[in-house]
C-alpha cells in the first residue's frame, strides 16, 4: 500500500498541495460500528472543524511514530511476513497508562522494507490483528529523510553539534528538508485514514515528525493533538541557527499540547518562541501556555519512565538467574562498575574510559580490584563520526588493559555485541555502580532501569547469597548534560568533559559507605517505582484532555499557506469585523463616534517612523469633513507632536499621554482631564529609570508632561522582560505614597498620575455629545494593547446607559486574535485603513446623494 501523498518534494515544501494521479486501496477506520468515510485528498478544504463523518463515538488515542512497536522477520518455509510485538518499544509500553477502554491505533514505519506487491496485504493484516497503519516510505526518500535530514541535522543541533565544517553533521540540504517535509505529509495521510476527528486523541512522538501537526491541523481544525519531543531542545542561540527555524516553531505550534523531558528543554523552545515568533508564554496554577492565534499551546515537563512489569518479568526467567550465577563467578572478588551506552558521539563512552585510566593512575589501588564492563549498543545512526568513536574506544580500552591489566584479569571489558535484554539484565544485578557520562541525551533510562535491577528478587538474593531482608545498595554516577539527571537527586552528578572529576567521583562511588548506598538506592527506587511509563503516559493525556476541553466551543478556522498554517480559535462572542458589516451600519445612522489609537493601530508596531502617512492623514481628513461624525485620536505621544503631525485635519479630536491632554478640534485649547498639584514625584522616578537603562542596553527613557515612560521594545527580549518586571516592583515600592500608577504595558513601564487612562477619552466624548443632544447612533473604537481596554470597557457599559442612542451601533474593536473586552477583531493595520476608507467613501456618496445633515454625529480615533 503506497501512500497517496508522495508526489512533488518541491510543492509540498513550498506549501502548495500535491495532487494524486489515482486512488490506491483505502482501509476503513478500525471500527464495528458502519459508517461513512470522508475523502481527506482536498487538501484545500480548511475544515472549520471536524466536519468529516465519524464512525466510532467511543474515544480513541491515535500513537505516531517514527517505527511501529513491531517485530516483523520472513517465515522460512513458506516465506511469509511473520509479525509480533516488540516489548521493548516504548509506544507500546505506554499503553499501560491510557486504560482498557481506551483503543489504541499506531501509526508508523516497519523496520524492515515491504515489496510494493505486498504492501496492501501487510498493510490490512496490521490494521486488523494488531490495529497498526503501515506508512511505507520508498526507500530512496526515507534515507534522505531518515539518515539526511533526522540524523544529518536535526539530531546533531539538538544535541548541540554546529555544522561548522562539512564533517560536522553536514550543512543544510534543502532536497534533505523536502524529503523529510514529504514523509511528515504520509504520516498525516495515515492518519486521516483511521481518525474520527471529533472523538480521537492524536499522540505524535519525536523529532522525526515535528511539522506533521500542521498536516492534520490543517485538515481537522479541532483535531485534539499532543506531542512528545523525547530528545533534548537546544538553547535558541544553537537552534536558531536552522534555516526552517520557523517553519518547525509554527508547526509544534499547532499541537494542543507540547511535551517535554526537562524544563530546561522547555525553557528553551519557550526562549525561542519569544525570540524569533515574539511569543510570550504565562504560567497560570502550575500550567505553562503559550497563546497562539486564539490558540492556548500547553507545555508539558515530566520524563519518561520504564516499565518496570517487563523487567521485573525478566528478573523472574531463570535464564537470567543462570547469567547472573555467571558473572558472579566471572568477577568474584572484583568491584564491578556498569557503563551501557549506544556507540556514538554524544554517550561519552571514550570520556568515561579515559576517566577510568585516571582513576587507576591517581589510586593504584584498585587495580586488580576494580573493572569496568562497557556494553556498547549499536549506533543507530552511520557514518564516519561513529567509526571514529570505535576506532577510539578500541584504542583506549587496549591501552588501558596493556598498561594496568595482568593475564586472565582485563580492567575493563567491552561488550560491543548485541545482548538479549536479560544479559544486560544481569549486568545490572551484579554491578555496585552504573555509570551514564553521556555529552547531551535526551533522558537515557539506563539509570532507571538498573535501579529496578538492584532491587532484585529473592530468587537473585539468593544467588548471590545475599540476605533477602536486608536493605538493597546502588551507587549512580551519571552527566548533568541528560535528561533524567534532575530526578536522580541521590547520584552523583559529573561534568563529563571534566575527567577528573569524573575519576574522583567514581572513586567515591566505590568509598561510600553502605548505609549510604542503602539510602540513596531506596530513594531512587522509591521515585522510579512510583513514575513509570505508565504514570506518564496517563499524566499527559490528563493534561491534552485538559488542552483540548474547549475545542467544540470554539469557532475556528485555518489562514496561511504550506508550513506557515495555523488556526484561528476564538469565543463564540469574538468575531472579525467585516467592512461590509459596518458600512451598512455607518450609512444608517447619524450621530456618529469613533476611537482610533494610533501606534499598532494606525501606524504599525516597532516602526521607526512613527510620522503618520498621507495615506491615514487623508482617510482622517476625509472622515472629519461629514459634519455626523465626531473623530477622536487618541495616542500616548505628547502634545506638541500630535499638533504638529495633524494641524491640517482642523476637525480631529486629539488626545494626547493617553488622555491626560485632550483637545476637540484645532481652534480649541488643550485641556486636563485630571488635576495635578505638581510632578514632584518625577524627581524620584527617573533616577530610578536611569538605573534600569544604563545596565540594559537598548532601552530608552520616554519624558512627557504628565508621565515618564520607560521602553525595552529594542533591548534583549529575555533580559530586557526581566529588568521590566524588576523596574515596576522597584517604581511601585518608592512611589508607594505618590499619587501615580505604575502600569506595564507593550515593551513599556509607565508611570503616569493615577486615573488617567484611554477611558477618560471615551468618557469626555460621550459626555460633551449627550450635553449637546447629539446621542450618538453609532461607536466606532479600534485598538491594539492592554491600554485601550479601558476605551472598549467604557463604551461596552455605555450601551446599558443613556448616554447612547437606544439604538445605536456600537463596534468596539481590537486587532488581532487575543483576550480582551472588545466584541469584533480585525487582523491588522492594512486592514483598518481599508475599512476606514470605505466609511469616508460612505460619507462621500451620502453627500452627493442628500443634503449635509444639520446635526452632527461624535466620531473618536484613537491614536495609539
């Protein structure tokens, strides 16, 4: 069974959708209930949510993977695919913790490559014995995907490795980044074959699959989707160094859920969220969330655990009690001490071998008293990183064993053969210390798995004649620099390049008193035991419950092309405003009111020119000159620019420092909203200020008539957050007796007199046209941050009193998708002068068409 969704690597990476010549066999959903399927090859279609017939109603969780948890060989005889499962998979370990009544489908790749001819018959027999959705990948494109892009680029990054010569990982392949984009694209094809959109849980694993959730996203809108990055995320100053930074950021983005190991692994993609998408992130009753369009991404720090049922079984075989009495013989009289890592860069297998030499130089007597027995697992990945790293490892232990041993005794034996999962076993059992010296790992379980293996069992107690009632001992040296480091407090931690200390702490391992291996290994068992795979597997799908339980809620819909997709998910009450909505509006009425605020709204954000343009000028202009419409701009600039930048709209209302000042028109004076004795507090307010932007570069102090404001909008994102909230605890503690607020804002600390605010525009307005007898029909307010909320709250709760028309229309306004107390949203700054332009072409046609109105409407702008 080919999949239908590889066809043009060069459209699929630049967004647009493949088309399919023709229609290969379809599976139908694993389900005993009949019903209809939906066609997922539109790939034009943005679902608004999960349209598509559903034919289970019971909740499934949907597992991808890079691999299916199966074990797949030829049968001998009659040549026939024999499949079973493979327990050491985690995918299927996880089960444990999703329940019985929860089904499980798998999505993934078989190991083994499939001829095309017995794709289809494979690919059946796996969806109904072990409920398994084959994705066969051709060979050519998954080596590119596979061994190029994953292994190539993405895997030496996450692990901190530059691709600083060729030898390095490689630099970046664009034909490597399209294959592993293509093989993303099968996956979600897959998966849209079997999932009931409203009811099915999607679980997405690793870094092999990090842009399918914008497949399925893109697909069902309200599709309730984890993922689990298990390898390490690196800082921003290494990741941002991928050329599809972005495009891999926004796709993780349209999970529900993101989780991770670590929280410096969170802590880094949260960094780079901020620092190349400008997302900020809020912790809130111990959840982290990231808003994303509407959208609340949650973040998940917990780490994996083992299964400790599948060991514990393991222990129980008499196979291993056999290999156990083995070594026990092998090494009598020997203290032996574990090294089990995968043969590549980053398990710093040739760290911890020159360690051991130094621990042999520096205390002689172990010699002949200490070994060290390295179990060396394949590498997953190839090439000439990995010859090197044996060539050296085999290099370093003859030395070592040539230099130190003695015929029959080697100090340290290498096991570079594959073992069975109860030899390895029997290492663990016999071992007094396990050491893990890896450069950067994602977790590595190998701790883990020795401490259940210390614990034993009477039957192992008894083989190596130890009391089954004493107290069982364990001793864990393992590198800061992996995942599982931060839950093991009772190891001894290392800095595996520092080898040294990586020598003296092995020799302490070997020093420590028995009670106090007896109280680390109890409490190390006591946190392994208690979170295993089960535990985790059950604690993140809690937490996508809880990420998804307002999805039917919401009304979504999908914008942006190929990776740059995501969803829009707003309140039921939160809708975008239409220009034809409005204008219908416009033209009924009036007596009419508008609010515009200026930087955000009328000019863009960060523009370094903030002189408004013809274009906005003109629109203004335009607006003042119908005698229904009152226009006000209101801006957090002071008074003497706006006059400056607006003296030939005679018409337009001004509000300058966020209200403090407000003039109706160009022949009447400025006036003061609220009475201010004097500005003595200034004179304790800007030294502190100073302060803050001497020691962080990029950030500016802002002196007005009424406020001091301080800016960081070009200062270090990170440090530039930290000095802001530093700055406002350390304003609000000296001002505590001023009559002042401190308020933080977009990049800003202001501190301005205490009751002014963009209100106070909205108040003065309504106010002055109800004093005239001119109730105003219709309310136009537009804004942009936290500082025009006060606008919207005051005209929302006008609606109730009689400062308005009955009737009347009102449009409070915000520009984008976020919380906030306005009722309509448009995108952007373009998209406000568009519907501005169209009112003034509203107001023009009035007039050729009917005589100027005797009455005249309020109409405020808001500046800012």
């Amino acid at each position: 069974m080919v999949s239908r969704s590889y066809s043009n690597l060069l459209d699929l990476a630049s967004g647009d959708s493949p088309s399919f010549g023709g229609e290969r066999k379809r599976f139908p959903r694993v389900a005993t209930v009949p019903g209809l399927l939906s066609e997922v090859d539109d790939e034009t279609c943005n679902s608004v949510g999960s349209e598509a017939p559903s034919s289970v109603s019971q909740e499934r969780m949907i597992i991808v993977g890079n691999q299916l948890p199966l074990r797949a060989h030829r049968n001998e005889d009659n040549g026939e695919w024999c499949f079973s499962w493979d327990e050491d998979s985690l995918l299927l370990q996880l089960k444990d913790g999703l329940g019985e009544d929860l089904e499980v489908i798998y999505v993934g790749c078989l190991k083994e490559q499939v001829a095309l001819n017995e794709q289809d018959d494979v690919a059946q027999t796996l969806l109904e014995t072990f409920k398994c959705v084959p994705a066969f990948i051709p060979p050519e494109l998954f080596t590119k995907f596979y061994h190029g892009f994953c292994k190539q680029h993405l895997w030496p990054l996450f692990h901190y490795m530059l691709p600083l010569s060729p030898d390095l990982g490689g630099r970046f392949d664009r034909s490597l980044w399209q294959a592993y984009v293509s093989v993303n694209k099968i996956f979600a094809d897959k998966v849209m074959e079997v999932i009931s959109p409203d009811d099915d849980y999607v679980w997405v694993h690793d870094y092999h699959l990090m842009v399918l959730p914008t497949f399925l996203r893109k697909r069902f809108n309200r599709v309730k989707l984890g993922f689990f990055l298990h390898s390490p995320f690196p800082s921003s100053e290494i990741y941002r160094t991928l050329p599809v930074r972005d495009e891999i950021l926004r796709a993780l983005l349209n999970s529900d859920l993101i989780g991770f190991h670590t929280f410096d692994y969170a802590r880094h993609f949260l960094s780079c969220c901020g620092r190349m998408l400008g997302l900020s992130y809020q912790s809130k009753r111990g959840y982290i969330g990231l808003e994303y369009y509407g959208r609340t991404v949650s973040i998940k720090i917990l780490p994996v655990g083992i299964h400790i049922g599948q060991l514990q079984s393991v222990l129980n075989l008499p196979e291993t009690a056999a290999k156990v009495a083995e070594l026990r013989d092998q090494f009598r009289g020997q203290t032996v001490m574990l090294g089990v890592d995968d043969m590549d860069i980053f398990k710093g297998i040739s760290l911890k071998l020159l360690a051991m030499e130094q621990l042999l130089m520096q205390h002689p007597e172990n010699r002949g008293e200490v070994v060290l027995v390295q179990i060396a697992n394949p590498a997953r990945g190839r090439g000439r990183d990995v010859q090197e790293v044996q060539s050296e490892t085999y290099a370093t232990v003859k030395r070592i064993n040539n230099r130190f041993g003695r015929p029959g005794y080697d100090l340290v034996v290498l096991i570079d053969t594959p073992l069975q999962l109860y030899e390895r076993i029997a290492y663990y059992v016999i071992a007094e210390c396990c050491l893990v010296t890896a450069v950067r790992d994602g977790m590595n379980l190998i701790p883990y798995e020795y401490i259940i293996c210390r614990q034993g069992n009477e039957k192992l107690d008894e083989t190596l004649g130890l009391d089954p009632s004493a107290p069982k001992k364990s001793m864990l040296v393992v590198s800061e620099f992996i995942g599982c480091s931060p839950s093991l407090s009772g190891a001894i931690r290392v800095n595996p390049w520092n080898i040294d200390a990586v020598a003296e702490a092995m020799d302490s391992a070997l020093i420590v008193s028995e009670a106090e291996k007896q109280l680390r290994h109890e409490k190390h068992y006591r946190y392994v035991s208690t979170h295993d795979v089960a535990y985790w597997a059950r604690s993140f799908l809690q937490d996508l419950e809880r990420a998804c339980g307002d999805h039917l809620r919401r009304r979504c819909w999908g914008i942006g092309f190929g990776l740059g997709f995501r969803v829009i998910a707003l309140d039921p009450n939160f809708r975008k405003l239409s220009v034809e909505h409005i204008v219908s509006a416009y033209r009924r009425t009036k007596n009419r009111a508008i609010l515009l605020d200026y930087d955000g709204t009328l000019m863009p954000t960060g523009s370094l020119n903030t002189t408004p343009n013809i274009e906005a000028v003109g629109i203004l202009n335009n607006l003042c000159q119908d005698p229904r419409n009152v226009v006000f701009l209101v801006s957090r600039k002071d008074r003497k620019i706006l006059t400056e930048w607006f003296s030939c709209c005679k018409k337009l209302g001004l509000a300058a420092e966020n209200g403090y000042f407000i003039r109706p028109n160009h022949d009447s004076d400025w006036e003061t909203c609220v009475s201010l004795p004097d500005f003595d507090w200034k004179q304790i307010a800007e030294p502190v200020m100073k302060l803050y932007t001497e020691t962080t570069d990029g950030s500016t102090i802002e002196t007005k008539e009424s406020a001091l404001v301080w800016n960081y909008l070009y200062a270090d994102p990170d440090f530039g957050f930290c000095q802001a909230k530093e700055l406002l605890d350390h304003l609000e503690s000296v001002l505590a007796n001023e009559p002042v607020s401190v308020k933080s804002g977009r990049h800003v600390v202001e501190v301005k007199p205490q009751g002014v605010n963009k209100g106070l525009v909205a108040e003065h307005l309504l106010t002055t046209m109800r004093q005239k007898g001119k109730l105003p029909d219709f309310v136009l307010c537009i804004g942009d941050d936290r500082s025009d909320e006060d606008m919207f709250e005051v005209i929302m709760r006008a609606k109730t009193s009689p400062r308005l028309s009955p009737v009347a229309e009102v449009f409070a306004c915000t520009v984008g998708q976020k919380p906030s107390k306005a009722k309509y949203y448009v995108e952007d700054r373009s998209e406000i002068l568009r519907m501005l332009q169209a009112l003034a072409n509203a107001s023009e046609q009035a007039a050729k068409t009917a005589p100027t109105p005797a009455s005249c409407g309020g109409l405020i702008i808001n500046r800012e």
